[in-house]
C-alpha cells in the first residue's frame, strides 16, 4: 500500500539585511574625528556668509526707491519700474554692445591662451626653462589692476609712452598716436592687459591637467607611428577636454562681468562712448548720481543673465556629450 509523504512546507527565507556602507559615519561622530579639518573651514565658511550671502538680501532695493532715511522697511515699493527703465532707456543698447564685444574678444583671445601656454611648456624638456618660464609667465597675476593701468600709461601714452615714442622714432610722424585716448585703441590695451595679467594663472591650471595624462597613451601613439602633433591632437587634448569644458562654462558666467577695476582706470573722456560697459554704468549710476535703486536694478540684471549662461552652457556641454559643472 503506498503512503503518501507528505512534505513539509519550505520555511521563507530571513529577510537578508542591507549591509551598511562602510563610509557612512555619523554626524556626531564625524564632527568629533574630523574637529579640526570643520575648525579650519569655519573663516571660509564665515567670509562666504558675512560678504557674499548676507549682502544679498540688498538687492530687494531693486524693487523700491530706496531712500536710506527711510530704510529697506520704509522705502516705496515700485515693482519692476527700474528694470524697465533699463531696457528701454537710451543707454541699455550701447552697454549690452560694449559688453558683449569685450566678452567676445575674451573669448577668442584670452581663454584660449592659457591653452596653448601650457601645451608649449608641456613640451618642454628642460626643466629650468620650463619652470622660469611658468614664473615668468604667472608673477603679473600678482600684481592690481592700478599698476597695470599705471604701467599701460607709462608705455603708450603719448606724452611720456616709451613705447609710443619708439614706434615715433621708427615711423615717423604717421605713428603719432594718441594710444590711450582713441577710441578705436581702447579694447586692444583692454585685451593685452588681460593677456599678460591673467594667461599665467590659467596656464598652472591647464598644466595640472596635463601632468594627469597617463604616459602610456604617449607611448601607445608613438607604437602606432604618431609623431609630436598627432600626439598632442590624439592624446593631450583629449585628455585636458574635461577640464576646458569646466572652465568655459565657469567662463560663460562672467561674460557680462567685464570687471570694474580696469575698465575704469582705463576710462576717459575721450573713449567714454566704448568703454562704458555694465560694470562701470553702475558706479556712475548709483555713486556719482545717486540712483541706488536703478544701480542695483542694473547689476541684479547682470548677477541674473550670468546665472541663466552658467545653466545654459552646463546643458549645452552635457547635451554635446562632456561633463557638465554639475
């Protein structure tokens, strides 16, 4: 007679526990461990939240007019009155004009210098011709913008120019050029100090990139029969892309960010009309006449297109396969 056995019923499987990752601490605990690294961080943390973060809540004077008798909390609320006295006022089209010239010759002049500075000395063998040469190249970040300017005068001025006087000496009287007053001279002497005061900052980043890029590739395309330039097309800039793609779009932001400094110790009577760019419209604006609400409407404007290219161009570059900034 067959018997039936019966079988008992498979126990369920325990539940297996999500394993802890191994580098997640506590709050309390990281605090007490790494007490010193938040210790060093705190000026930092506090300069960002006294000068950057609190000055913020200044630009509701925008939206008012701001009388200082009366305070933020007394002062009129007017909407967006100033923002359209700025786009509709006479001077708007020659500032965005101005502006955005300059930002183009940056553009194409002056970003793509610390580029090719760096792939130059890259190439370099001899270590102390390289590195005075980085030197060289990165002591005018140092120095202000008041001795830049300072130094600009003394060499192309018409008076006194050192070099204006030599390319007198040179041509003859059809070099008599009044360098520094001449509108049409006023953004190559804006281009030139940026060249030679900012290319070397640049460079140093650049160059930390490239001493990133694994020597086998180099080795792998001299295999293959690549020569020096084919090297640098194959190999190096495709390894420093990442790091141009960031730094343009750190660029893109400051596009409508001329900076104040130069421009104005560069400005005259004789080249007003090209020099004026947002920056300086607001020191004339809101010190000089006093409109402190159409001045901060002018630079809220600017701080607001800046924000709009960062994203703009973080999608752009991640839309066209690179990493973005974030």
């Amino acid at each position: 007679m067959a018997t039936d056995l019966a079988t008992p019923p498979a126990k369920a499987a325990p539940k297996a526990r999500k394993p802890k990752r191994a580098d997640k601490v506590p709050l309390g605990t990281a605090l007490r461990r790494y007490r010193w690294l938040y210790l060093m961080l705190l000026p930092g943390l506090a300069y960002f939240v006294i000068f950057k973060y609190l000055p913020m809540y200044g630009v509701t004077i925008a939206f008012q007019d701001f009388l200082p008798f009366l305070g933020y909390s007394g002062s009129p609320w007017v909407g967006l009155k100033h923002f359209e006295a700025l786009l509709s006022g006479p001077d708007f089209g020659r500032l965005m004009f101005n502006t955005l010239f300059l930002a183009l010759l940056h553009i194409v002049f002056v970003f793509p210098a610390p580029i090719v500075v760096a792939l130059l000395l890259n190439e370099l063998r001899i270590n102390f011709l390289k590195r005075s040469v980085q030197s060289l190249v990165y002591i005018p970040h140092f120095l202000s913008w008041t001795i830049v300017a300072s130094l600009t005068y003394v060499l192309f001025s018409a008076d006194f120019g050192v070099l204006a006087a030599w390319m007198r000496d040179l041509l003859g009287d059809t070099a008599k050029i009044d360098y520094m007053a001449q509108e049409e001279w006023f953004r190559p002497l804006i281009i030139l100090q940026q060249l030679w005061k900012q290319t070397g900052w640049g460079t140093i980043i650049y160059l930390a990139a490239l001493a990133g890029v694994d020597p086998n590739l180099y080795e792998a395309a001299r295999m293959d029969g690549a020569g020096r330039f084919r090297q640098l097309w194959h190999v190096t800039l495709p390894a420093i892309r990442p790091t141009v793609v960031v730094m343009a779009i750190l660029a893109s932001g400051n596009l409508l960010d001329t900076g104040f400094e130069q421009i104005w110790l560069m400005t005259t009577s004789l080249n007003r009309e090209v020099a004026d760019v947002f920056d300086t419209y607001v020191y004339y604006a809101g010190i000089q006449n006093g409109a402190i609400s159409y001045s901060t409407a002018v630079g809220l404007f600017k701080g607001v297109a800046g924000v709009v290219l960062i994203f703009g161009s973080n999608w752009l570059a991640k839309r066209l396969g690179q990493r973005g900034l974030f």
